[in-house]
C-alpha cells in the first residue's frame, strides 16, 4: 500500500475538521430542542444520552452522504432512460460496445445522489425519533416512534430531491478569500435559519397529509390530546433538524472552500530547490473534476495576483521557463476545452449565419443548450485561469528577467486563447462576428459587431438571452475582456509598436489555427481591445 500523498492528507484533514466542527452546532441545536420541550428535567440520563447518540449518528450520515455528492464541477447525471439503456443493450445485444467513460461519470453522480436522497431520509427518520424520545410519551410512545420516523423519512426525502434538483451541492468559492471561515460562517447564520424555517414548514404540511392517509394505527386518532402534543414536538423537531442541516450545508461549504497553500515551508530545502512541484503535480495529477485541482487554481491565482507571496511568483520565471510552460498549459487548458465545446456545437462557422440560424432553431436545440450548461456552470475555474494567465503574462513585462514568456511562446499562446475564447462566448450569446471588406473599415479595428442581416432570426439566441445560460455565458465575457485588457494595458506601448510595424499577429498571435474563428478575427479584435473600443 503506498503511503498518502500530501494532496490526500490535504483532504482528509480537512474532513476530519469539517466533522469535528459540525458536532459543535449539532449539539448546541439537540439540547436548546430538549429546553425548549421542557422534558430535559424529565427524561433520565440513559434516554437522554441514546438520543443525543441518536442523533449524533444521524447527522454523522447526513454528512457522510453530503460529502459524498459535494463537488466543484456542475456534474451532469445520467437520465433513467440511460441508465436502462446499456442493461437493455446488454440483454438483446451481449456483444455490444461497453459504456463510455464520461457514461460511467453520469451513472457514479446518479448513483451518489441517489445514497444522498436515501442517506437524507434515513438521517431525519433517526433524528426524528431520538428528538421525539426525549418528549417521553406515555401512551402508546412505540406508535408514536413509528408515525414519527415514518413523516421524518419522508420530510429526509423531500429535503434531499430538493438539495439534489436546486443544485445547492455545487461548491461555490466566495469572491473574497482574505476573510477568515468563522466570519464567513457567521454571515451564513441568518440565511441558514430562514430557508430552515421554510423547509420544515412546507415539510410539516406534506407530512402530516402523508399522515392523515396512513391507515391505522400509524395515523393515529386526530382527536386525542397526545396527538397534537406530538405535531407540536414534530414541528419543532423538524426545524431543529433542518437548522442542523442547513447549518452543516453552509459549514462545510466555508470550510472546504477556504484556501489552502501547496508550497512548501519558506526556508526550507524544498523551498529553495523547487517551491512549485507541490502546485503543479496537484494540477496535472489529480483528477480534474477533484475538489483538489480547484483549490489548486484557487491558489495559482492568488499567488499570481497578490503581493504576498512573491517568492512563489517569481520561482515561475526560473531560467529553463519549464516551470512557466506548465503553469501555463494547465491554465489554458480549461478555457481550450470551453472554446473547443462552443465551437463544435456551433459549427465553427462564424461566416455562414443562415446555416448557423437553422442550426440553433432545429428540435436539437434543447440538447445543445444541456450539453454547453454544465461547462458554463464552471465559471469559477474559467475566471481563475483566465485572472492567472493575464496576471502573469502582465508581472512577465517587469519580473522576467529570462524572457521566458515571450521567447517560449507563451504570450501568444495566452492572447490567442483568450480571443478564441471570447469570440466563441459572444457568439454562442448571439452576438454574430463579419469580417468587413478593406473599403468598408471603420479604422484600425476593422471588425463590425451585429447582427447579420440575412432576413432570418436567430430564434434559438433570443431564447438563451432569457434562459438561465446567459447570465454565465456574460460573466465568462466579461472576465476574458478584462484579463485581455490587463494584458494590452500593460504591453500597450510594444503593441502599437507592433502594430504600426505589422508585427502584432507574429508577436501575439500564434500561427496555429485558432480554436475558434480564423486569425484575421483574432488580429481585427486584438486591434479592437488595443484601441480601447472592445465592449
């Protein structure tokens, strides 16, 4: 068996935090619910301790199976029907092709959220029945226990669809990391009570019509006191447990998103030789979908905008420029995989607007859209390659004293894709690109941004405008206009050197063919951005 990595103790300790913290909340909340029933006096010490076991335990699943769906990455599950598919390939056709690797991915998330839903109910039907236990019925407590556990499963299972459904298990990073967590939690107090109070309150009525059809002796007689005794503790047991929740959703979402710096020690050896190694192997090694690789951005970014740590900025520039090559591949690598997905999706084909309408308006058009959300949903790694490249290829003008930068292609590299990119974004927005003819330029920028006016409408573009893809597709926008912009106010003076020169395509745009477009675009929209007209 080989020894843990320093990626997976990063993980597990930070896990093993997120429990140790979530017990503190968990039993504040268990024992103010046993004050505020009054039966703390009356209950004995061996009931009080199994149900705050109980409902330990309980929480302990809830967070388990919460971990387990918990992700950076927008995962897309599979549908039912195929889920059923490769098992009814496998019946009439046994010697079929087995199932795709991204269709393994889909089965694993519908899987795992699957345990959560079921992990959700089991949890509220055992805190439930520890929280009620403490009420100590007299009459007929085995049938109360029983009604409870039963309305608390399904309350579990209504809460979990919901988390699952609202997509509430994405792991949004906050804007401003310099906050300390315990700041962060208190903020999310408030709120997290709120949506408690409405979720045990929708919660209660479906639960008690669940109730209401039970036969009996699970329903109960509605007309005996003990019985409105236990809807009044279930009420407030339901809250309690959806604070709990709610408070552990929000808990885990601080913790696990806090920073956390892969470098080695300053001062030590490792520092001296090789301050980076730790950064890049979580980059390039683990998976790219792991909690891991998006801290690991997360830091990058930091290093390359902030003061701080300047060390660690100024070892990307060591003499080889290996180190700034592979800082800069694993950044560009996710906004390639963006423009790549847009573009094969749209054709590629910026030049032909009747075809590209007809295209968009056809019945595929629903799949389209589901295809290009999940990777719009991952607009915080999209902002952190992009601040990173544009802040280091910025710092590059004053820090690289070895030319690294500019001599190993890198700053090419960076315009280019970050134009591909954009023009990709503002043309899957409906914002339609035509080169114009030379006698038709509008000065230097020679590039003309409307829409094509071919007698058609882009039904499928005015669609999206008002569909939930537009608000990510605007932010991706705007955060690749402004690292574009970052780095052309730094280099201006050289750029509009090159361009009156006709050097600014050799200088800052690669020969390759772009990803997204042709050259003549990338240059014509570089000139747009070095003019300060880019909007």
């Amino acid at each position: 068996m080989s020894p843990p990595t320093s990626s997976d103790v990063v993980l597990k300790n930070r896990f093993l935090g997120y429990l140790i913290w979530q017990s503190i909340p968990t039993t504040l909340i268990f024992f103010l619910f046993s004050l505020l029933t009054s039966s703390f006096h009356k209950t004995l010490f061996f009931p009080l301790l199994t149900s705050f076991l109980s409902f330990h335990l309980s929480n302990l699943i809830f967070s388990s199976a919460l971990s387990l769906i918990s992700s950076p990455y927008p995962h897309r599950p599979a549908s039912p029907f195929d889920l059923a598919a490769p098992f009814l390939c496998f019946i009439f056709l046994p010697s079929g092709a087995p199932p795709s690797p991204e269709f393994r991915l889909r089965a694993k998330a519908s899987l795992c959220f699957v345990v959560f839903v079921a992990g959700s109910g089991l949890s509220a039907a055992i805190s439930m029945c520890a929280l009620i236990g403490i009420g100590g019925f007299e009459d007929g407590w085995v049938w109360v226990i029983g009604r409870v556990g039963l309305r608390g499963f399904f309350v579990g299972l209504m809460f979990g669809l919901h988390y699952v459904f609202m997509r509430r298990w994405i792991l949004d990073f906050p804007i401003i990391q310099q906050r300390p967590p315990y700041f962060n939690f208190k903020m999310g107090i408030p709120s997290a009570s709120r949506r408690a109070f409405q979720l045990s309150a929708v919660a209660f009525l479906f639960s008690a019509i669940l109730l209401v059809i039970l036969p009996h002796p699970l329903g109960g007689s509605t007309a005996t006191r003990g019985f409105f005794t236990e809807q009044i503790f279930f009420s407030i047991g339901s809250f309690a447990v959806f604070l709990c929740w709610e408070v552990t959703h929000h808990l885990h979402l601080v913790l696990h998103t806090k920073r956390s710096v892969l470098a080695p020690p300053k001062g030590s050896a490792a520092a001296e030789t090789n301050p980076s190694e730790h950064l890049l192997s979580a980059l390039e090694e683990s998976n790219p979908t792991s909690l891991l690789r998006y801290l690991a951005y997360l830091d990058l970014c930091m290093v390359s905008e902030n003061n701080v740590d300047t060390w660690r900025r100024a070892a990307f520039f060591e003499e080889s420029g290996e180190t700034y090559k592979r800082v800069i591949a694993v950044c560009l690598r996710p906004l390639e995989h963006l423009a790549s997905t847009l573009g094969e999706g749209l054709g590629n084909s910026v030049d032909k607007p009747a075809q590209l309408s007809n295209q968009l308006s056809s019945p595929t058009d629903a799949q389209l859209d589901s295809k290009y959300l999940e990777p719009l949903y991952n607009f915080q790694l999209y902002a952190w390659c992009s601040r990173t490249v544009a802040s280091l290829t910025a710092c590059s003008r004053k820090e690289d004293k070895f030319g690294v930068a500019q001599l190993s292609g890198s700053n090419a590299a960076v315009i280019s894709t970050l134009l591909s990119c954009l023009l990709a974004v503002e043309n899957f927005m409906g914002k339609k690109t035509n080169l114009q003819s030379p006698n038709q330029l509008l000065g230097p920028a020679g590039i003309r941004w409307a829409t094509v006016n071919s007698g058609r409408v882009d039904v499928a573009a005015s669609k999206r405008r008002n569909g939930p893809m537009n608000s990510k597709a605007y932010a991706i926008a705007d955060v690749l206009k402004t690292s574009i912009y970052q780095v052309v106010s730094a280099f201006h003076d050289e750029m509009l050197a090159g361009a009156k020169a006709s050097l600014l395509d050799k200088d800052w745009i690669t020969s390759d063919k772009p990803l997204f477009g042709t050259r003549e675009m990338l240059i014509q929209k570089l000139r747009m951005f070095l003019d300060f007209r880019a909007t």
